[in-house]
C-alpha cells in the first residue's frame, strides 16, 4: 500500500445499556428515522445524513418487524454525504426500492403525527447540525413521544436535535440525563471541514443543557441509555442504539454477524481494555480483520492519547500489522509517542532507520536532529 493510499484509508476512517423494562405504552410497531435534509451534491458543497448509520439502524428495525418511516424537517428526497457499496448492509439498504422511494419522498416533520410511533431515532451525519437544532416541529414530535411513553434516540450527531427539546414542564429534555454524541475530541479530528461552520460543538451544547455527558474512545462503539433516552456516540454505535432502542421496545434484537470493519473496531477495543489474548488475535487470524484500519486507528489514536498506558496502546496498534507498520508517517508517529513516553533512545532508533530508507523525509530528520 503506497502513502497516498495509507492517508485515504485514514480519511475513510475518519467517517469510519440498559435492564429490561415493559413494552412502552405508545404503539411498539412503528418507528420514525429522521434525517438531516442540508445535503447538496453528495456532501461535497453540504454535508448530509450519515447513509451507514441510517441503513444500519434501518435494517436492525425492519427486520425486527417493526414498521419504518423516514421524515426530514421540510420533507422530500434527501442526500447522504457517501455509500459505501463494498458494505454489505449499506448495499442492501440503497438496492431495497422501497427504501428508496422514502428516501426520494421523506416525511415533512411537520406533517407527522407524534402518536403514531413507539419510537424516535435521529440518524446522525454532519447536516444533523445544520438543520436538525433549527427544526422546531422536530423538537415538538421528539417531546410529545417522549412524553406518551416512546423511546427518543440519536447518534453521532443526531442529538443535535435534542438539544432544545423541552418537556411541558419547561426542563430540557436531556437536563439530568445520560447523553453522549460526537465529541469535542472527534470533532477535532475528524470535523475539520465543516466544524468551524457549526453553530455550537455537540458535546458543549448538551452540557449546557444539562446533561450527563459521558463517551468512550474515539470511533468506538458508546451508547448511553437513560430509561426511554438512548444516545450514541459517533457512527460505530448506530447498531448499538438502535438495538438498545429495540430492547427498550421489550423487543429482542436478531443475532447478526459482525462484518470485517465491525469485527475491527471490537478488536480495538478489546485491546484498549487489556482483554487477555486480544492483542494476539490479528496475527492468529489477520483475514478476519481489516489491518490497514487498526493501524489508522493507532494512528489517530496517538494524537489524543494521554498518560503511558493509551501512549502504549497506541504504539501496539501502530506496530501490529506488517505489511503497514514501515510506512513513513506511521514510524514518525511511533517514534513521537516514543518522546512523549521519555524513550529517547527508541525514538532516536526509529527516526535513525527511517531517515536510512527515507532520506528525503524532512519531518524525520528534523525531529532526529532535535533529539
């Protein structure tokens, strides 16, 4: 794999519960997806929904038997930023005609009658920032299920549209809850193009509203549930939510097979948590997993680490895959988390192989030259 095609597996990467309780009192057959309608060409002049969360979400309600619309807040076809058709799920989803025709003609959230729906799920997607926090009749319809005993949840940032929702009492819906959503911290890794556009950052805005903002690892799978409030953290956890959606509906979700990707992400995180055995598992059986992601992931990951341990799990994930490990920027981001853990000799010792086969890397000889 050249450089040029290492750093765009990185961008693709960068767009890379609860107990049981009763069935809710509204009617548990029926869901609504809402999607953000500010896409323009694809995402290239705005940015759109998420199509990954959605068909995620989709296909995790429908094949549940549970009856799904799809509303906007001024209704009509509506554009993602990208699909994905090497996703077996997204594929399947964006070949499905009657999804299609949904997604041509999405509901007018202000036609859609709350006391329909067991359920709310806020599909996420840089637009969700755009329009979703000015859509007020979004705001009532999410109030009023939630009220009538119905299931409220977003991801990424599809909270975005919670956050001035208000109950008839006059609290903010989120105020005193559990919430999570895009973080500041992926937001400034992987945000850049819209971010500095956006109104307010997710996590600040659900703060100040009150709420218990928690989250997990970057691009790794968080799904906060507070009794009828379910949110996810970025687009890893959409079949989170949207399970956690279906087992608060007194459904059971139907058993799934994790694809490449998903498997991937579960690895990462299990190495992150110093599970017994996972930092094995990709040399036992690498075909299983996608190594260009775990080592993008290191990558990133060592941007944001803090304290010897995250600076250590990061070197593992940069160092596990062969075929990756030797490129250039990846050994110049070993041989800085080297630095930060006070290992000069290691990373004079990666910069010095590097600048041998890489003479002409002028990062790595300043960074030698230095140490």
């Amino acid at each position: 794999m050249n450089t040029k095609s290492l750093f765009a597996l990185f961008a693709l990467c960068a767009f890379l519960m609860s107990p049981l309780r009763p069935a809710v009192s509204a009617p548990a057959e029926r869901v609504l997806l809402v999607v953000s309608g500010h896409g323009k060409d694809g995402g290239k002049t705005q940015p759109g929904y998420d199509f990954e969360e959605f068909a995620k979400a989709y296909s995790i309600f429908a094949s549940s038997g549970m009856e799904v619309d799809v509303a906007s807040p001024l209704g009509g076809p509506v554009e993602p930023d990208e699909y994905n058709p090497d996703d077996a799920i997204q594929r399947s989803v964006h070949d499905d005609p009657a999804v299609s025709a949904k997604l041509a003609r999405t509901l007018s959230i202000g036609d859609v009658n709350p006391g329909g729906y067991a359920a709310v799920f806020v599909v996420g997607g840089k637009g969700a920032m755009f329009d979703l926090p000015r859509a007020t009749a979004l705001h009532s319809v999410i109030a009023t299920v939630y009220e009538a005993g119905g299931v409220v949840a977003a991801v990424c940032h599809g909270p975005a549209a919670l956050v001035d929702v208000r109950l008839s009492n006059g609290r903010y819906l989120v105020a005193g809850k559990a919430v999570n959503g895009f973080t500041n911290v992926e937001e400034s890794l992987f945000g850049k193009k819209w971010a500095s556009k956006f109104a307010f950052k997710l996590e600040d805005a659900l703060t100040a509203r009150g709420g218990r903002f928690e989250s997990g690892p970057i691009m790794l799978e968080h799904v906060a549930v507070d009794d009828r409030l379910i949110t996810g953290q970025n687009p890893t956890s959409a079949a989170g939510v949207a399970d956690a959606v279906l087992r608060k509906l007194g459904k059971t979700p139907r058993p799934r097979r994790a694809d490449q990707k998903e498997a991937t992400l579960k690895l990462i995180a299990r190495i992150l948590r110093d599970e017994a055995g996972a930092a094995n598992m990709y040399q036992e059986n690498p075909a299983a997993f996608q190594g260009p992601l775990i080592a993008a992931y290191g990558y990133y990951y060592a941007k944001v680490a803090t304290g010897d341990r995250s600076l250590r799990h990061a070197l593992s994930l940069m160092e596990m895959v062969p075929e990756i490990r030797n490129k250039k920027e990846l050994r110049l981001a070993v041989a800085v988390v080297y630095e930060k853990l006070k290992d000069t000799a290691s990373a004079k010792r990666v910069l010095e192989q590097l600048v041998h086969r890489e003479p002409d890397f002028a990062p790595a000889k300043e960074m030698l030259g230095r140490l």
